[in-house]
C-alpha cells in the first residue's frame, strides 16, 4: 500500500500572459492545484523557461506583444509536442482558433472572460489524458 | 383694281382648280356648286359627277347633322366657321400617301367655311376650304408620343432616384452599424481582460475568505473564556470593526460584485454579439419552445411588473439561430416589462404570415413618443436611465432579425403601449440554395 500522498502527481504548468494581473489571478486560481507554477510575461520568457523545466501544460493568451499565443505554442510544439497547450483568448479570431487546433499545436482554447470552474477542469481533463497517453506509451 | 380687271374670270377659277386644297362651293341646300381637283383626285370622281349634287350624296362620310349646321350659321352670321384635325380628324374619307415611306393612311384635314357673296352681294352659298395636314398631324402626333415617353420615363426616373435615395440612407446606416461594430469588438476585447481577472480574483478572494473565517472560528473556539478576560481588547476591537456585521456584510458583498460583474459581462457579450463577431448554429426551432424558456429565465423580472397573457398560433418550426432568436424575445421582453406601470399587461402572439411566421409582443406600457420612434433602432440609443440600458437591446435584435432575412417593426402609441412584431422566413434563402445545389451535387 503506498502513501496516498505519493499517490499524487505534481504538474508543472506554465501561465503566459502580457498582462500580470491575469497571471496573477490565474496563480490565485490553480493554488490548491498539484502544480509547479511558472508565469511568463512575454514568449521570450516563456520559450527560455521552456528550455529550463520540464512542462507539461501551458496556458498561453493569444494576443502578445513581439510574440503572440499561436506562434508561442507552435514554437513549443515544434521542441515537444507532449507538452499540453491551452490558448487563452479575448477575442473570437475563430479562423486563427480553428487554425491552431487543426494543425494539432492547441489543445483547447478559452475565451476571456474565463470560467474559473471550466477552465480547472479543462486543465484536469487535459493532464488527465496527458497521462493516459504517457501510461499508454511506457506500456507498449 | 386694274389688275383684278387684267384677271379674267377664267384664269381665277382654273387657280382653284388647281390650288393644292380642297375648295368646295354649295347652296344654302347644301348642293354642290363647284368642286375643284384636289377634290377628285382624292375622292376619285370627277367634278361633273360631284356637282350638282347635294354635299351628303357626293361626300357619304360627311356628318349630314353637324355638316347642316355648320353652314347655316356661316350663311346665317356671314362668318367664318372653322374645324381642325384635331377636333375631326378626318372629315372627308381621304386618303394620304406618305412621301417618303409610300405609307398610305387617312388624310388629316383642317376645313374653313366661309361665307361666298354674288357679284351684286347678296348671299350666294357656303364656301369650303380643305387642307391636307396630314404631315403636321403626323410630327405632333409623334411629339405627343414621345412627350408622354418621355413623361413615363420621368415618372420611371424619380421613383428610381427615391429608391437610390433609399439605399444611399441604408448603406449609410449599414457602414454606421458596421463602424459601431468594429469599435464595439475593439472595446469589447479590451474589456475582456480586466474582466478575466477581476472576476476569478472575486472567486478567489471568496475563497480565501472562508477559510479565513474557518480560521477566526477555530481561533474563537479554542480560546475559553480566560483567554477573553486576559485579552479585553480583542472584545472591544471587536466590538470596533463590528465583526458580526462585517462577516455578514461580506457575503452580500460578494454576491453583489459578481452580480455586477455578470452584467458587464453580458454587455460585453451583447457588444460582441452585436458586432456579428461570435457566430452560432443555424437550425430548425420551435419560436414557443424559444419564448418558453425565455420567459423562464426572466421571470423573475416580469412576474411582480406584468401579466403574461400567451396567445400562440400554429405555427412550424423556422431555420434560424435559436440562442440569438431568444436574445430578440428577451429584449423584447425585458423592454415590455419595463415600459408597463400598474396592471402590466404583455401579450405574446404567434401565427403564420406571408410563407413566414410572426411574433408579437405587445405592451399596454407608456409607448414610445413620435419623435424617436425611428431612433430606437439605433445602437446606444437608451431612454433608460444611466446604468439601466445599454442602448444594445434593439439594434441587436434588429440586426438579428436582418440577419434571419426577417422584419422587426412596432407600432406604438404613447399612453396605449407598443407593438413589437417579428417576421421571420421559414427558412434561410442562402442555406437553401446551398442545400439544393448539394442535391444537385449529388
């Protein structure tokens, strides 16, 4: 019999957003959560704590200045497409929306003003399944 | 009159002989006198075969009654008596050839009558006097032609420059829309944010505040009574603060801001919605079902203001976009139960019309004064106070109903109340077409 304690597996996410005050309520939000939180303000920021930690999930806003959400995540897919990706958007660009999502980089995407309630399960769904993969994959 | 002396008789009569009009002479019995060639050739006899005989045998077409009377009162009042083509076109069957064309048609004839003495001056008979105006009659005829043309594509031309009038206002209309739109999504954007994390930080603080205040319980509770004797001024900072109130009040606080919250929220939506930036699902509903349920989530603002009085007709169910078909029911709605003081009354009507269905919610509310009733359409046109409308309601629904190929219009009155009524298509012209061109791909 382990420890349930042992029994619960820690995350690290990452929380991309120019504007702090998201991330900082984003942070208030996942604080009871099994996560390891990284914020980044910028995708230079993001790219580079990227190569630092091993991340398995990122919550990106897609309107950034320099670097926006979709190439942040493309680039992140691109160096490991494991990594589980949520775009966070303010506005509806359905066809950049759709865009990403077909070609297999986003995950899911939210709209602003989020849920707080959908995005944590959003979040757990995707770790969730994030999981069943990794399990599936040791197995084989 | 010497020359006149130097004219024998002969030669004048052989002029009217041979002048290019008819002249006809005849005796108070309308017997004919003399007749010249024009006559002839025109009639096809000859002057022997016409004089002699009274006017009515040589000319059968000539009215006898009229004719009669034209010539007693020219030898009556020794006068002249006129009548032109226009008033009888062709007094003497006649026919003209055209000179150019070779078309052959009636002549046109002006007559003169007029009256001819004796040598000693006494009244000898009545003379006429016929000229071919065929060719006049025939330009005016043509002018009048072309003058009612041109009166026809007048008409044609001011009805299409009303029209032209019409369509510069609504493209004006349209790009003012469009332009509030565009704005609308930028601000809606650019509210979105603060929004975002104003209102999780709400459901965060709310969280930390219970457990805050499950701490400051286990605190109480584990502190006896000993503890408060040796500690008198955590009571009186209690006392201070008033932390009973304080503890309730932040509960309804809290409630508050997110309701508040909620409501930017939903402006910023209808904003979005507004800008046709979301889009939704275009499928067959049932409007009642629609109604139904959206009376449901407004109850609460309807039940203590109005009387809902249902009348629904059989109707089927229309291709539309059900959510945002709602959106208009709810405003409608909303507006209905605003606008009615004591005894609200607001009726729901529904029935089929013109290969589409309508509904109608009316009011016995305050109505809509003339002066706005062509503004109330507009975006951010609100007669509600600050903070009660964002003037979002009925162009939104307008623009919903332009977008389902449908009508919203009203009629009001104010101190009756006001009549909205929706028209909406059974269904979608574009969709059909595209449904139908996939059979035919098929």
């Amino acid at each position: 019999m382990n420890a349930p304690t042992s029994c619960v597996k820690r995350y690290t996410v990452m929380l991309v957003d120019d504007e702090e005050s998201i991330l900082n309520s984003l942070r208030r939000l996942l604080r009871g959560k099994p996560y390891d939180l990284l914020l980044a303000t910028n995708g230079a920021q993001a790219l580079s704590l990227f190569e630092q930690h091993s991340i398995d999930l990122i919550v990106c806003d897609a309107r950034m200045p320099l670097m926006d959400g979709p190439t942040l995540l493309r680039e992140v897919y691109r160096r490991n497409p494991e990594c589980v990706n949520i775009l966070l958007t303010g506005y509806a660009d359905m066809s950049m929306i759709t865009q990403a999502i077909s070609d297999g980089y986003v995950y899911r995407y939210i709209s602003k003003p989020w849920n707080d309630d959908e995005l944590q399960r959003t979040l757990d769904q995707a770790l969730e399944m994030q999981n069943a993969l990794r399990n599936r994959d040791s197995l084989a | 009159m010497t020359d006149s002396k130097a004219i024998s008789r002969e030669t004048l009569e052989s002029m009217l002989t041979a002048i290019n009009m008819g002249v006809l002479l005849v005796d108070k019995d309308c017997k004919v006198l003399f007749s010249n060639h024009f006559m002839s050739i025109n009639s096809g006899r000859s002057a022997e075969e016409l004089v002699g005989r009274t006017l009515f045998e040589a000319f059968p077409e000539l009215p006898e009654v009229w004719t009669r009377q034209k010539i007693n009162s020219v030898l009556t009042l020794q006068n002249f008596a006129f009548t032109s083509w226009q008033q009888r076109p062709h007094l003497f069957n006649f026919e003209s050839t055209r000179p150019i064309s070779g078309l052959v048609r009636h002549m046109y004839q002006n007559c003169t009558f007029f009256p001819v003495q004796d040598a000693d001056g006494s009244s000898l008979g009545v003379g006429l006097a016929i000229s071919d105006t065929t060719d006049t009659a025939a330009r005016q005829l043509e002018l009048t032609h072309l003058n009612k043309l041109l009166e026809e594509e007048k008409g044609a031309q001011a009805l299409l420059i009303a029209r032209l009038e019409d369509a510069q206002a609504q493209l004006l209309q349209s790009e003012k829309m469009a332009a509030i739109g565009q704005l609308a999504a930028g601000v809606a954007h650019e509210i979105n944010n603060p929004i975002g994390f104003v209102c999780s930080n709400v459901n965060s603080l709310r969280r930390y505040l219970v457990d805050i205040f499950a701490l400051l319980e286990a605190y109480e509770q584990a502190s006896d009574e000993s503890h408060a004797d040796a500690h008198p001024e955590l009571a009186a900072m209690r006392d201070k603060v008033d932390y009973d109130f304080m503890r309730q009040d932040i509960d309804e606080l809290l409630v508050e801001s997110v309701d508040g919250l909620d409501r930017v929220t939903r402006i910023v939506k209808d904003l979005r919605e507004f800008s046709h930036v979301d889009s939704y699902e275009w499928q067959l509903a049932d409007l009642h079902k629609g109604l139904d349920s959206t009376l449901n989530v407004i109850w609460n603002e309807i039940k203590f203001k109005a009387q809902v009085i249902k009348c629904y007709g059989d109707i089927e169910p229309i291709e539309c976009m059900g959510s945002q078909i709602n959106q208009v029911f709810l405003n409608l709605l909303i507006n209905a139960s605003h606008a009615v003081g004591a005894d609200g009354q607001i009726t729901i009507r529904s029935g089929r019309e013109d290969g589409g269905v309508f509904v109608e919610i009316a009011d016995n509310g305050h109505g809509i004064p003339l002066e706005i009733q062509n503004r109330i359409f507009e975006p951010f046109f609100t007669t509600k106070p600050v903070g009660m409308g964002s003037g979002l309601g009925l162009s939104l629904s307008y623009s919903i109903i332009v977008k389902h190929h449908g009508r919203l219009t009203v009629e009001s009155e104010p101190g009756r109340g006001s009549c909205f009524r929706a028209w909406l298509p059974l269904r979608q012209p574009q969709v059909q077409a595209l449904a139908t061109s996939a059979a035919e791909g098929r």
